[in-house]
C-alpha cells in the first residue's frame, strides 16, 4: 500500500492528544478481504471479494478520533469463477489493466465510548472518488492467540451505486447498487 508521505505525517501528527497516544495498525492481508454482492438479473444474488489488501488504521478512542486506509489490489477479484473473473477484469467493469487499485480514505471515525462504529471517507474506483460511509459492527481487540500480538477486528459495510464510479455495463439487469463487506483483521505496529 502506498500511502501518501504528508496524509501519514498528519495524521501521526494528529494521533497525540492530551496524553494518549493512537494505536497505529497494520491491515493483515491474509483475514482481510473486501466482499461485495450485486443483484443478477432479479434472480440471484451475486458475490465476489478481492484477495490482496493492504493498508493502516489509526485509532485513538480517548480523542475519538481516528484514520483508515485501505488499498484493494483490483485484478485479485475471486468470484469462484474464471470466465466471470475474466469479464469482471476488463473495460466493462473493473477495467483492471488501466485502474490497478482500489482506495478508502477516511475522513472521520465514529466513536460509542471507545469502540468506532462507521467511518466516513472516499471510495476511489475507475479514477472516479465518492463519498462513502462504512458502519462498523463486531469491533473486538485482544492478544491473537497463534502469534501472541495485539490485534483488532472488525466487520465493515456500505453501500455504492456502481453508476456513480461510470460501471453501467448491462444496467439496469445487473443491479446498480453494490453492498459492500469488508471483514478486517489488524496487528498494532
């Protein structure tokens, strides 16, 4: 993931208030995957998620305040299916050989007490950035019992209109909204 020198500085910047600092995180890309579910033709419900994602999360749940970046390897959509895979790829859609990447930024993070519960941010796909709001659900963090570190996860979702981003192919049969599901797991630095 890459993540722009003067986004990090701020917001490690911003991570020292009063006397706590923020927890900074590691998005391990091995129990993260980006989900996504779309109506097909009226008939059935359609899934697929992405297999490489990378990114860091800043929480400070004293000052409520927090950061998130995640960054989605587009060409590692999984839908079970190679021949779907192939056209989910091409210009029709994700257009993966010119648009390599798929980003969030947030902007805010929600906070009850000191677990987040949505986020605020922008969706960035196809060259084309949203607005989008994640709720958080299922937050939990403790020491991973496999590799004795500090880890935080959580269940994320949304919605997005694939429109909005210029992915009309075949509308309005394949469905124009997108429920989003990112299930995240996250080491402390």
């Amino acid at each position: 993931m890459t993540i722009r020198p003067a986004t990090y500085v701020a917001a490690l910047c911003l991570a020292f208030t009063g006397n706590s600092w923020a927890e900074s995180y590691t998005i391990d890309s091995k129990h993260t995957f980006p989900s996504f579910e779309i109506s097909h033709l009226g008939f059935s419900t359609q899934r697929g998620r992405f297999d490489d994602t990378s990114g860091k999360i800043i929480l400070n749940p004293k000052s409520e305040w927090g950061h998130i970046e995640v960054n989605i390897v587009a060409d590692s959509i999984d839908t079970g299916l190679p021949e779907l895979e192939a056209k989910l790829k091409g210009s029709d859609f994700f257009n993966t050989a010119k648009f390599t990447s798929i980003n969030f930024n947030s902007k805010s993070v929600k906070f009850v007490g000191e677990k987040p519960i949505a986020t605020e941010g922008t969706l960035t796909m196809l060259g084309i950035s949203k607005p989008l709001l994640l709720t958080i659900e299922n937050f939990h963090c403790g020491i991973h019992p496999i590799s004795n570190r500090n880890i935080c996860g959580a269940d994320a979702s949304g919605l997005i209109k694939r429109s909005d981003f210029g992915m009309t192919a075949f509308l309005p049969m394949i469905g124009d909204e997108v429920k989003l599901k990112i299930q995240v797991e996250a080491f402390v630095e």
